[in-house]
C-alpha cells in the first residue's frame, strides 16, 4: 500500500516572541535536530489515533489534542466526510510544551499527510490557512510565526499579517539549546501577557506595550546585526541578553529558565534567553565557537538545569 505520510520539524524563535503577536518582527530558524511525522492509513469504523502522548479514539482525545481534533474534523468536512475514518499514527521526538513548536509542527505533518492521501497538491497558502485555524484552537490568538517556520525550510524574518520573509545571515559563532524538561503553556503566557498588555492599571499597561515596543526594536538591530558581513558577537550578545530582560519584565520567564540562562552565562555563554511561549520549556545560548558549545553542553549535562540540549551553527546555510 503506498505510504500516506507527512512531515515537519521543530522551531527555534531567535527573538520576537510575544511581541510579534502584536505586530512587532520577530526572526525563527527552523529547528531539523527534532522532527515529526504523521502516517495516515484508512479505516473502519472509527479514527485512531496512535502517540506518544495520547493512543485512543480520536474524537476522545485529551484537550491537549484539540487543534489536532478539530483540523482533522475540518479536513474531513472540506474534502471528505465525517463517515471517512483513518488510523493516524504520530512519531516526533519533539519536546511537548516546550517552544520547540511541537503543535504547529503536528498540524503541518498531519496536514501534509492528509494532502497526501487525496492526492492533491498542497501549496504554502492553502497549507498556512490550515496551519492557522490549528494554531487558533491550541492558543487563541496566534501570530502564524510557529506555523510558517514549521512549514519552511529556511530562516524566516515574520511580522504578524504579512508574507514571512528568508532571513539569510552567516555568523561563525554557535547556538547551544537547552530544555529545562518543564512544560510551559503558550495559551497562558499568551493570555497573561494580553492581559497586562490591556490591564485597567495605567502603569501596568504602559510598562507592557513599552516593553513589547523595545522587544521590537531590538529584534530589528538584531536583523541589522546579523546582516552585517561580519556580526559582532558583543552586539549580538547585548541583543539577546536584553530580549532575555524584556520577556522576564513581561513575566514569561520562569525560576527554572532564569537559573538555566545564568548557569549558560556561567560556562562559557556570552549571551542567553528562553526561546518560544516561556513559562518553562527550552531556552538557548550564543557562544563564540563550536569547542565552548561543547563544553557548555557537557556542564549543561552534569546539572539539573537542562534535560536535554543540543548544539548548531548559528548560520542561516546550516538551517
Ligand atoms: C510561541 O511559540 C510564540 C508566541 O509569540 C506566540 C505566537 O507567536 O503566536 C509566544
């Protein structure tokens, strides 16, 4: 029987979570050291879903599950009918609920998966479209960054309701990411920030849409830092580091974060901040060269602050 799959891969925001669900830029690198993959197969009478966090009925999945319910549900109401039933199994070895885009990059599998089975091409728009309605149930008001850097193969430079553009830079510096093993929910420091960002208190209110506003500026010098021909690493560490102060000012940091990112400014990193939704979840650090990455990675491996952590060129041609 031929192979009805479809696939995707985790996500690395640099800077603009947060603020790019107001309108601010934000720059995210596709994430291939974690990958998904979603195999349809037709079936009787139900729809089965087979993964690591959930195997049962479909229609009895946890909330966790929902976006994937309803785009199935949606899919099937566009193209199908409620009677077509499918075996679906997930394999990914991304981290759940931990910035690393693991629910955008289930809707892209599943969606590209889905395409498959009907034979039909499936062009970047009618795929984002999907992507979005997806995203829209997992956390209510998304900005379509973790859908389009999910879907893309390449560094993207997003700004809410316009087209994601390739971001191409060359640095000879290295990226280590670290998870702290915590689940962050996106939903609620998504919401958390939308209410102080409109909260009744004045002060509350200016303080956030100003920092959300600085997030913005510093994620556009860092686009110009990074275009330079040369990026300097102390400008791109002051970047990252003050991105870092502005999301723990908007309170989506969180006492394990905040531990993970000293202890990489500790050994070795000139720079570090959380990565994604916050709350818990993955973080990741700048760092001169490939030799420091490692030996942060063998500290980060002899503490409790990191799960898992994994190393990559800070280059757009490597992503
Ligand atoms: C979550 O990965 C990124 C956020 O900026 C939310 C969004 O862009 O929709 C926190």
């Amino acid at each position: 029987m031929r192979e009805i799959c479809g696939k995707s891969h985790g996500k690395l925001i640099l800077m603009g979570e947060h603020s790019v669900v107001y309108g601010q830029p934000s720059i995210a690198l596709p994430f291939r050291a974690v990958t998904i993959q979603v195999k349809l197969e037709p079936a009787g009478n139900y729809s089965y879903l087979f993964s690591d966090i959930y195997e049962g009925p479909v229609e009895e999945a946890p909330k966790k599950l929902d976006a994937l319910v309803g785009l199935f549900n949606r899919l099937r109401h566009d193209f199908l009918s409620s009677h077509d039933h499918f075996l679906i199994k997930v394999n990914s070895n991304i981290p759940v609920e931990r910035g690393l885009g693991s629910s955008a990059a289930l809707s892209v599998a599943f969606i590209r998966a889905f395409f498959n089975y009907l034979g039909k091409d499936l062009p970047n728009e009618v795929l984002l479209d999907y992507a979005d309605f997806a995203e829209t149930i997992s956390h209510g008001t998304p900005s379509g960054l973790d859908a389009r850097v999910t879907a893309y193969n390449q560094p993207l430079y997003f700004k809410k309701g316009e087209t994601a553009q390739p971001f191409h830079f060359h640095t000879p510096y290295w990226l280590v990411i670290a998870d702290t093993g915590i689940s962050g929910n996106t939903k609620q420091t998504v919401k958390n920030v939308r209410d102080a960002y409109e909260s009744p208190f004045a002060s509350r209110q200016i303080a956030t849409q100003k920092t959300i506003k600085h997030l913005g500026v510093l994620t556009t010098d860092l686009t110009q830092a990074l275009k330079a021909p040369q990026p300097s690493l102390e400008k791109l560490a002051a970047l990252i580091n003050a991105a870092q102060h502005d999301l723990a000012a908007l309170q989506v940091s969180s006492p394990e974060l905040s531990w993970g990112i000293d202890y990489m400014r500790q050994h070795g990193a000139v720079a570090a901040k959380l990565t994604g939704g916050g709350g818990g979840g993955c973080y990741y650090a700048l760092v001169p060269d490939r030799q420091t990455g490692e030996k942060l990675i063998q500290a980060l491996a002899d503490s409790p602050s990191a799960c898992q952590s994994w190393l990559m060129p800070f280059s757009s041609e490597s992503n």
